[in-house]
C-alpha cells in the first residue's frame, strides 16, 4: 500500500521566522548525523549504495571553462582565459538541462575586457557574480555582474590579486583575501622575490559599491606562508569570525568592525607539506548539524612532498580539524583516500557527501612549455606545445568521503570520467545533483563532463514539490557552487531538521542566523530515509536576518 503523498509547501520557507513557528519537538524522527567526534574508526572503505554511478557528455562548453558559477535560474556562468575558444574574453552561459552553451555578452564578456583569468569569485543572493582580481595586467580590477539583466561593471580594487581568496561575510559584505601582485609570482620559484605578495584583505559592500581599502591585519600569517599561500581557504565561523588556511598555516580571526577583523589566535598547521597552489590539496567544510555550534573542515591531498615538482607523487593523505574549539583545536588524520590526488575539486554533494573529483596522481598545478602527446581515453589526442601540464597521472575515478562514517568510497567502487580534468578545471554540484566537470588549459578541453553519483540510482527521484512513497527523512541547504581552480568559495553546507511533517506539509527548521549561513545562492534538497535527493531548489538568503526568498 502506498503512504499519502507530501507535498512541500514552499512558500512556508520564505519566511524563517515564520517557519519557526511551525517548529515541534522532533519527535520520531531520527537522530540527524554523527558528528566526527563520534566516529567509531575514521578511515576505511565502504561501497556506495547505488552502485557506480555513471558519467554522461555534458557536449560543449564553447570554452575552456576555468571559472564556473552557479545562477539562481540553474545555469552556470563561465569563463575561460583570454584567447580560449568562442570569444577573446571567452564567457558563456552553459545550460546542464539542454547542454547548451551561448556566449555571454560582447567580445569583452564577463571580463569587461579585463581578463578576469585566475580571479577569486562569489555569486550574492541577486544572482550577481562578484570578480576580484585577474591577470596580466588586469589584476587590480573588480567585476560585478548582474544575471538578471546581463550588464557587468568594472572597477579598480585598491591592490592588484592574482589568486585571491574570497568569502561572504554575515552581513552580506565580501572579503578578498591576499594574491600576489603579479602574474604566477607564486610557488617556489618566487620565494626570493618576496616584493609580490600582498598580504592584505579588502572589503567590498555589494549593497553600497563601497570598500574598505587594504587592510594588514592579516599580514604575519600570508607573509610567513609566502609564496605557498595563494587561494587561501577561508570559512565563516558561527560567532562570524573567520578561518582562513593558507600554505598550512591556520588562523582564526574575529570580525573587529564591519571592515575590519583582528587576529584571535593560530591554530596548528595541517601536518605535512603546505598544500596551497601549486601544491594544491582540497579543503571544505564538512555539513553543519543543528544547532550549527561546529564546524569541522577537512583537508584532502595535495603533494605528497614540500618543493614538489613534475613526477612528485601526490598525497592521499587527509585530515580533519574542529575550526570551532579554539585554539587547542587539532588535525585528526582520518585514514588515506582510495586515490592520491592533487589539484581535485571537492564538491559537496546532495546527500551531504563530499565528491572529491578531477586532478592528477603525481606532479603539481601550473605550466610548462615543454611539448607533450596528451592521449584521452576515448582515442582521441591533442598535441600541446606550451602551457602544457605539470602533472602526468590523470586521477579518472572520483572519490566519495562519508561525514557520518569518516570513510571513502573504495578504490574501483566508482565509474571512471572520460576526460582528463588537469589545471584549470572544475566541479560543480548541479541542481539535478549530478556533478558538471569541465575545463583543463592544459588539455585544451571544451568539453563538459556530467557525473551521476550514485545516490541517483537509489530509487526513484523526488521532485519540490514533490510526492515520495518513502518518508522524508533528512534536507540540506547547499551553498551553489563558485569554482575555480580547486577553490569552491564560500562553499558550506546545513543540515536542516524536519521539524514536521504533517498533512502534506514539511516544515524546516532554518538555521539561526547568517553567520552559519552566510548571504547567497542555497540549493535546498530533500532526502528519503533511503537517501535518495530531490532535485535541489535554489533559493536566496538575503543579508536581511537571514531571510530567505524564492
Ligand atoms: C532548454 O530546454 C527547455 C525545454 O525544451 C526550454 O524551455 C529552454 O528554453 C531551453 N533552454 C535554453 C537555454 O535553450
Ligand atoms: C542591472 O541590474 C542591476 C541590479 O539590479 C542594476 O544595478 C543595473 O542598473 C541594471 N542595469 C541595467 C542596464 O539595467
Ligand atoms: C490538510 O490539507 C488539506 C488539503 O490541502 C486542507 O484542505 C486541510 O484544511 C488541511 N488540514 C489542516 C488541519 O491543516
């Protein structure tokens, strides 16, 4: 006999507060997650339930595609670097439904003629893309781009920042954080040349164009992690404060003023080598459980070795650590991944996994002129002559990390990509839940690859709104992705109690406030007890109280 069908009122979520009022002690339903705390044995290899997954052509992304954002309406903002297929300033609006892509505004795209190549990037709750930073000469400049009407203005930043990092903060405001002052001035290779770091932070306010100017507070931590410190992680805290990762050098800081923070302590460093760019490991925040007190971040590769170079193995290593218990917080090593990895991307995915995708098994991120036969796996070849890669191994098979258990996906569990995803290439979870890969400058790949986790063949899929036969057991708010280069800025992920479930209505229990979930674009998916995802809804939480608005 089938059980009724619920129906998720969404308008009940547009209103938090209301929402809350809706709330009831969570009476049957099941204790939410384990917190890593408990973890029995962290490590270890499970099968994923569902099988393999799959992987599907995702056709055309008429460019290289470097930088990927995901917009309110489902599609994903792209672009490449200048000279790299359909434009100059190669920008496109990829469409994962129709797999379609079209260009993006003039010749001048998205980088307003100044090539926003190797920028840090967000997307605000208006759907608007924020750019700081560039290269060549471009990197003092800032885009903002607005996807509802398609119009981009530029504007000078106070210092130039290639590979700046980047993060929302409570209040809607943005802050880029350090980047050298030239292109590539970053790696071994610069460390004589300590002139082009920039160890400042500048605020910008979305909501008045104002900014704070460069500021120092931040200077001891990005000078002593020079010139292994470039794309610095940077994760907003539940007292708003910030911690920012750079090198392997960890700090808190507390915010001082609305354009200003001040340093509260340093954490330990993660054990081995600095894993940074060209170094570069994974770093994400894993889901938040009510009530949202802690924040545990995991840290996943990079080179196996500090000076890594062509040919040095990458690391499978990986570590977690509790950002939230001050100072004496530690890195717990959690057992290797199935895969050593550099350069992959990680991607929190809709049943609150971490994907771990794209990236090599040896070498390190960067160029090198030196020509090289690159062979795909479907036959096909490409004969690069410069700007080729710095890694050999391409890594095929993604990898899965299971919050709850601590464990990986084991080694073979998973279907293998088609495409290599070296430099320059990126991940992004989709609102269907599959997982778009593209990019690599170094294979010179336009192509977009389309990952079906496994969870997708679980049972049959849910739709907002939605019936299900099974109850609905868990939801989660995923931040949409902004990605480049190994970096999902500001990504975060909630766990939401279903606080009720009666005549048809599910009610949510929206977290307290924005310093656990920062303004922005959220994809808000539900789960069966058999933890098979709906299709997300994406939805804006505005700087206003948290709000949230379809
Ligand atoms: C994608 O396909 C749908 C359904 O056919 C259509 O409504 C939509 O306009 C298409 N999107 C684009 C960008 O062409
Ligand atoms: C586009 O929208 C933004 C944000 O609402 C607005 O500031 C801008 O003036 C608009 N531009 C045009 C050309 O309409
Ligand atoms: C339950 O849902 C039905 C159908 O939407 C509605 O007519 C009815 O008033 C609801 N009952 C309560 C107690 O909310």
């Amino acid at each position: 006999m089938k059980a009724p069908a619920v129906v998720l009122v969404a308008a009940l979520l547009i209103d938090a507060a209301a929402l809350g009022a809706h709330v009831q002690p969570a009476q049957s339903h099941r204790r939410l997650l384990a917190d890593p705390a408990e973890w029995s044995e962290p490590g270890g290899t499970y099968e994923p339930a569902g099988g393999a997954g799959s992987w599907e052509s995702g056709s055309s992304t008429g460019i290289i595609m470097i930088h990927a954002n995901l917009m309110k309406d489902g599609t994903v903002v792209g672009w490449s670097g200048r000279n790299q297929g359909l434009q100059e300033y190669g920008s496109v609006v990829y469409d994962p439904v129709n797999r379609t892509a079209t260009q993006l505004l003039d010749r001048c795209g998205i980088h307003d003629c100044k090539n926003a190549f190797c920028a840090g990037h967000t997307v605000t709750a208006m759907s608007e893309v924020l750019v700081f930073g560039g290269h060549a000469q471009q990197l003092q400049w800032f885009r903002s781009y607005t996807h509802v009407n398609r119009t981009v203005k530029s504007t000078l930043m106070s210092s130039g920042r290639w590979y700046p990092g980047v993060a929302t903060l409570p209040d809607g405001k943005v802050v880029a954080i350090g980047g050298v002052l030239d292109s590539g001035e970053a790696g071994y290779h610069a460390e004589d040349t300590p002139h082009y770091d920039n160890p400042s932070y500048e605020v910008y306010d979305p909501a008045t164009g104002e900014w704070s100017g460069d500021q120092y507070d931040m200077e001891e931590q990005l000078t002593k992690a020079f010139p292994i410190h470039t794309y610095p992680h940077a994760v907003v805290l539940p007292d708003g404060g910030l911690a920012v990762s750079a090198g392997k050098l960890l700090v808190k800081y507390d915010r001082s003023g609305p354009l200003s923070f001040t340093k509260a302590y340093s954490y330990g460093s993660r054990p081995g080598p600095p894993w940074s760019y060209p170094q570069t490991g994974v770093g994400v925040p894993l889901p938040m459980l009510p009530p949202y007190d802690k924040v545990h971040f995991l840290a996943a590769g990079g080179s196996s070795k500090d000076r890594a170079r062509v040919g040095t193995p990458a690391s499978a290593k990986a570590h977690v650590v509790e950002l939230t218990a001050g100072a004496e917080a530690t890195w717990q090593e959690i057992g290797s991944m199935p895969h050593k990895r550099v350069m992959g991307d990680g991607v929190i995915l809709c049943d609150g996994t971490i994907g771990i995708l794209n990236g090599a098994a040896d070498g390190i991120g960067g160029w090198v002129d030196k020509p090289q036969e690159v062979k795909f796996k479907d036959g096909s070849t490409w004969q690069c002559e410069e700007k080729c890669s710095k890694a050999a191994k391409p890594v095929y098979e993604p990898t899965l990390f299971d919050p709850e258990t601590g464990k990986w996906s084991a080694m073979g569990s998973l279907s293998e990509a088609e495409r290599p995803r070296l430099y320059h290439s990126v991940a992004v979870l989709m609102p269907d839940c599959t997982v778009l890969t593209a990019g690599s400058d170094v294979t010179w790949d336009q192509t977009a690859e389309i990952w079906r986790p496994p969870y997708l063949n679980k049972g049959e899929q849910l739709q907002i709104p939605y019936t299900s036969t099974d109850p609905i057991a868990r939801s989660i708010l995923i931040r949409n992705g902004a990605v480049t280069h190994s970096m999902s800025f500001d990504t975060r992920a909630l766990w939401l109690t279903v606080s009720s479930d009666t005549n048809g209505t599910l009610s949510l229990a929206m977290p307290p406030n924005s310093n656990v979930v920062p303004p922005g674009l959220y994809m808000l998916v539900i789960l069966t007890d058999k933890g098979v995802p709906s299709p997300a809804k994406i939805l804006s939480v505005l700087p206003e109280n948290g709000t949230l608005a379809e």
